[in-house]
C-alpha cells in the first residue's frame, strides 16, 4: 500500500499539477498528499486492530487488573496496561475515580494515567513503519520507564490527600463483565474507529499540512541549529513548547517526522512529542476536577523532568 500512496502523490504532484522536481511547494505538497493517505490508512488499520483487542479489556476489568498488587508490580502493570487500554483524556476522571475507590494505589494510577497517552499503540506502529524497530522500541520503552518512574515518585509522595474529597467518598457498583461474541467485538471495533477516524481527521491533516510546510519551507540548518545536540536548552525548550499543544501521539506523528528529516535531535524530538501527549493542557485541566493544584504540580513536575531527561539521554546516546 505504501508504494500505492507514493504513486498517487507522484501522480498528483508531478503530473496533474505539473510541479517541478526540487521546489519548496512541490516537497512539501507531496509530502502532504503521501502522508495524509498513508497515516489515515495505518490509522484505521491499527485502530480497528486495537479496539477489537480492547474489547477484552473495559475499564472494570482493568481496575480489577491493578488492585490488589505490590505498588512496584502494580506500577509496571499499570503502565502496560495503558499501553494496550489508550483512554483519552476525557476519559481521565471517571477512570481515577474508579481505580482509587477500588482501592488501586495513587502512584500505580498515576503510571496508568501516565501511560495511556504517552505510549500511544497507534504511534507505535506508525514509528515502525516510518523510522524503524529501534525508534519504535526507542519510543515505548521510554515512555514504559517514565509512566513507572513517575507513578512510583507520586506513590511514595503520599498525596492521598491531594485529591478531591468526593472521590473517596464515591461507591461505584460492581459492573459484570459481559462476554461478547466475535461478532459483537467486530462491530464495537468497526463503529469505534469510524467514530475516532471523524474525530481525528481533521487533526491528523492539520498536523501533517505543518509537517508538510516544515518539510518543504524550513531551512536545512535552521531547527538543527536551533533544537540540535549542540544546544543544551534544546530538550526543555522542546516540553515547554509540547505543554500547551494538544494532540494524540499519532497526530503528533508527520510533525516528527517532518522535524527528524530536517536535523532535529532523535532525543529532542521524542522529549517535544511526550510532553504533547502526556502532558496536554486538556487532561490537566480536566484532571484539575479531582485533584488539588499541589497534586497536580507534582504530575507535571515529575513528568517534565523525566521527559527532559530522556531526551537528553538519547541526544547522547543516538
């Protein structure tokens, strides 16, 4: 398929518009076209893939998945299980409140909470398919190591009382796990990727037209000068920046690579699209609904320092 979608963008590029080879506005409108199709296509592919083995795992079951556990095991757990069990952030209170009134420990929650956006399974595969196994498994180990660093820093805090009152106070029912047919979990997959692909199209084609303008506009030396391993304030300049943003990893995706093809450190660049998608602006302000502002400095604090310290680390080591 991916030879398909080079051919079309060739097709449209080079003969329809009758664009010349080397140009500003040729690069950067082949870029948009090959990756608008390739990165909606693994999307639907991967989400549809994804969905029907999360119909296995709804969020009761999940919670029955962390409590009870040692807090270190609870916190490896929780973090691979926000790898296969990606919520959104608006998913993010009624989630909390069930695993702290189910008796999960606060830090363990936090590696779930952590985790679920960061190490983004759509991501995942689209990193493989761009860049390779190594950046792939580069990308979710890291994160892995930053949702269970994190969770087991806030653990040990002891900041039960950080968060909102009523949480405790909520008793949520025992939901039966239904057992569906193949059928069922076929239409749940099918009805939710068609449901995410409507929510997210417009932002993967926004994201890509910026990955398309950096590609074909940016200057060869100007990010590597600026967000290259010769400058030390690249990485945390990069999470500053993420923080605000608001996308998923996958939507994050044609900007990196856009910014990876023009020089940008491997490290700086994996720091800018961890702190987009575990430190958005969105989750924390609706995250401020169950948790006291101390509480949530801590969330931000820890995960700014261990995104900027391993961007650093795979600045020196790639």
């Amino acid at each position: 398929m991916i030879v398909v979608f080079a051919w079309i963008a060739d097709m449209i590029v080079y003969r329809w518009m009758n664009l010349s080879h080397g140009e500003h506005l040729t690069e950067a409108l082949h870029f948009f076209i090959y990756d608008v199709q390739k990165i909606l296509f693994l999307l639907a592919v991967i989400i549809y893939a994804v969905s029907f083995i999360r119909s296995f795992f709804p969020p009761e079951r999940t919670k029955k998945m962390l409590s009870h556990k040692r807090e270190f095991i609870g916190n490896i757990v929780a973090a691979l299980l926000g790898v296969v069990t990606p919520f959104c952030s608006c998913s993010a209170v009624p989630l909390f409140i069930g695993f702290v009134e189910s008796g999960v420990p606060l830090g363990v929650t936090f590696s779930f909470l952590i985790a679920s956006p960061m190490v983004n399974e759509v991501a995942l595969v689209l990193l493989f398919g761009l860049f390779g196994w190594k950046i792939a498994a580069i990308y979710m180990g890291t994160g892995l190591a930053v949702a269970v660093a994190g969770g087991m820093m806030i653990g040990r805090a002891k900041m039960e009382d950080q968060v909102a009152d009523y949480v405790y106070q909520i008793k949520m029912p025992e939901v039966e796990i239904a057992s569906l047919s193949w059928r069922q979990r076929h239409d749940y997959a099918w009805q939710y990727t068609q449901d995410i692909i409507k929510k997210v199209w417009i932002y993967v084609i926004v994201a890509i037209g910026i990955g398309g303008l950096i590609h074909g506009y940016a200057p060869e030396d100007f990010l590597v000068r600026y967000a290259g391993k010769d400058n030390l304030f690249a990485v945390p300049l990069a999470v500053l920046i993420g923080i605000p943003l608001y996308s998923n990893a996958a939507g994050t995706i044609p900007i990196v690579h856009a910014l990876m093809e023009k020089g940008m450190a491997m490290g700086t660049v994996l720091a800018f699209m961890m702190a987009v998608t575990a430190l958005s602006l969105p989750e924390i302000i609706i995250l401020k609904q169950v948790l006291k502002p101390k509480l949530i400095g801590l969330f931000v604090g820890i995960n700014a320092l261990t995104i900027t310290f391993v961007g650093y680390l795979f600045n020196a080591i790639l």
